[in-house]
C-alpha cells in the first residue's frame, strides 16, 4: 500500500481519453503505471503498442478480479478496480487537453491544419518539429535519408533507444509521442528525390510551410522553388561554424520578395556558412578532434528557435486576429550570433557589436541578373 506523509494510503487514478471511456471496448488495454503517483495512465489507441500490459476490461456484467488491475465496461463507462476495489477514473478530451496552454494564444483548431514539409531531421529538424508539434501543426512530412548515430545524441530531440534507425522514423515516434492524432508522412531521401505525387497530396496552398534544415545551401533553392511551386511559404535555417552564428531567411511567395536563390545566389558560391558531413569516419583516438556537424546543441537550438517562432508567424499571418511575434520586425534575411568572441568565431565575429545579438536591419535583393525585380521562379512556376 503506497502511503502519503501522514500515513493516509495513497487512491490509484486512472488517467484514460473520453473517447476509450465512451466506447467502453472490452479487452486488454496498454500504458504504464507509475508507482510514485498510483497513477494508471492508459495510452490512447494510436500509442498502445509502446505501453504495457496493465490488464483487461470486462464485459458488462463481469465480476472484477479479486487481484490486480482491470475494469468493466458499462453503457458509455468503464468503472475501474484494484484488488476488487474500486478506483477513481480521471478522463481527458485527448486534442483539447494537450493545447489547453496554447489557448488565447494559438487557435488549437487552425493549427491542426497547419502542414510542415521539414527537410532535413538532424539537430535543427528534429527540434523544429517538435516545437510546431507542440504548437498544434497537424501535419508533417519528414524527409531525410540519414541514420541516428551516437555522435548525433549531444544535438538531436532523439537518443539512445533511436540509435540505428533512420532519423525520420526516430522523430515520427517522437511527434506521435506528442499529439497521436497528428499526421506524419515520411521519405527516405533528399527533398530533390521526393516524389511529385507525394507532394502534391500533402500541400495545401496558404496552409503549408517548407522548413530547410539540411544546412545546404544548394538543397535550400531547390525547396524554395518547389515550395513556389505550391504557394506554399518557405524558410531555412543554417549554421556558420562551431554555430558560433546562424543565419535564417524566409520567402513568402506572391509578395514581390526574392526567393532563396535570388538573393543569396544559387548554392555554389563559398560562404561562412558550413556544408553538413553527414557520415565521418576516424580511427583517431581522439574523436573531439574530428571534425563533425558544427555547435553545441545549446546554441543550436536558440537560433532555431528563432526560426520556430518565425514558422508560426507565417502559418498563421492570415488567421484574424493573430498577432505575430517577429515577423512585423525581421528581415527576410536575419543573422543571430551566439558569441562576438573572435576566439571562438574567428574574425567574421566583427560584424556582431554583441553577444547574442539577432539582426533586424539586414536586406536582401534581387541580385542575379537573371531577375528584374520579381521571383523569375514564381514567373515560371506559376
């Protein structure tokens, strides 16, 4: 008997969805009972397989078992019990509970038709998933072709139990961990292998947005121009080295704004900004001396987080009522520094008056000769 401070026994809860007490299926039901809080918390059908065996509900009519965990369904109810006594069940509205805190701030409804095409699901991937999951985005597509690998854990939203299979399913699990009704479809491949058709089943014009998180500038114009392509809004986020800075840019298509490959050139050019290995191998004994993906995951994730709040600000900047958090006050070219010591970044940090500084004056244009003032990408895509 699990007792509190003052010797009074502690009352098991049952924590399940309105939905699961609304049916009231007999049959076995899976989740995980924690011992310190006497809690029972059955997982919702989606997520069932990952819990345990805690027991069975009864049909109607049953006499609850004499020992252990179980229930018996009734019309529209589940009454639980415990070493045949009963126990308190506590139900939830599975959607509404988990954004209760998002309410007054993000519409729960609009954002459930909110999709993210995120290319790439490394370090900056998975992070912005994660956020716009817990925002409400109701649909994601996943593509990466990469593998969860131990030196990936220290950066990544996943760790060890992902390692070895492919970032994509390992951050689909974490999503559903989330919200188990969301929609996640994945790809194993780059975003210049996805498939048209799969494309063309998951945008939704004025409801989409494209997230580049390869750090690549060349894959960046592609998605760019595919993400013209379906109306659709696109943003990037990229890392200088050792992520001492990052820089973050963002197109919205039918605006007169440059896309990616108007303003920063098309991907070939040298710049600061470092090219991702993705598959490093050393039999050097001193493995920090290899030269892996750049930063420390605290730094990582305070330029992406940037870009995060800058996601949803473009999700919703046509929602009534929506009052965006950056987006009225950021170029569509922005440079965020985590240190201005030359020590760590070398003398490009010259151009950051302080630490932790996000820009909000630098302007893009159309640079190439090959545009005359609008996108020649949404000229010819359109």
């Amino acid at each position: 008997m699990l007792e509190n401070f003052f010797g009074e026994e502690i009352e098991k809860t049952v924590f399940l969805s309105a939905a699961q007490m609304r049916e009231a299926h007999p049959g076995p039901v899976r989740g995980k009972y924690f011992k310190d809080t006497a809690i029972f918390n059955i997982f919702p059908p989606e997520l069932s397989e990952r819990g345990e065996f805690l027991g069975q509900i009864l049909p109607e009519g049953f006499e609850p078992n004499a020992k252990g965990f179980c229930g018996v369904a009734r019309q529209e109810k589940i009454q639980f019990y415990f070493d045949g006594k009963p126990i308190n069940a506590e139900p939830y509205e599975l959607h509404q509970n988990i954004f209760s805190r998002n309410k007054g701030i993000l519409e729960t409804d609009k954002m459930d038709h909110k999709r993210a095409v995120i290319l790439g699901c490394g370090s900056v991937g998975s992070l912005i998933a994660m956020e716009l999951a817990r925002s409400g985005v109701g649909h994601f597509l996943l593509a990466d072709p990469d593998v969860m690998e131990y030196h990936n854990i220290c950066r990544h939203q996943c760790g060890i139990e992902d390692v070895g299979d492919l970032k994509i399913n390992a951050l689909k699990r974490k999503l559903l961990n989330i919200n188990p009704q969301i929609d996640v479809q994945i790809f194993e491949g780059i975003v210049q292998n996805i498939p048209k058709a799969m494309l063309d089943d998951f945008c939704v014009k004025g409801e989409t947005v494209f997230v580049g998180c390869a750090d690549n500038r060349g894959a960046d114009v592609y998605a760019n121009r595919i993400s013209i392509y379906y109306g659709a809004a696109f943003l990037s986020v990229g890392f200088w080295e050792r992520a001492y800075a990052g820089e973050i840019f963002y197109h919205i298509p039918d605006r007169g704004m440059p896309c990616y490959a108007c303003a920063l050139g098309e991907g070939t050019e040298l710049s600061a900004r470092v090219q991702a290995n993705h598959h490093v191998y050393s039999n050097q004994e001193n493995i920090e001396g290899v030269r892996f993906e750049p930063g420390i995951s605290v730094d990582i994730n305070f330029i992406t987080c940037i870009g995060v709040k800058l996601c949803l600000d473009i999700l919703n900047m046509t929602e009534p009522g929506y009052r965006p958090r950056l987006l009225n006050d950021l170029k569509q070219y922005t440079l965020v520094c985590n240190t201005s010591d030359p020590e760590i970044g070398g003398e490009m940090v010259e151009i950051f008056s302080y630490p932790l500084q996000v820009t909000t004056s630098l302007k893009v244009g159309f640079h190439s000769e090959k545009c005359t003032g609008q996108c020649r990408y949404e000229i010819k895509d359109h």
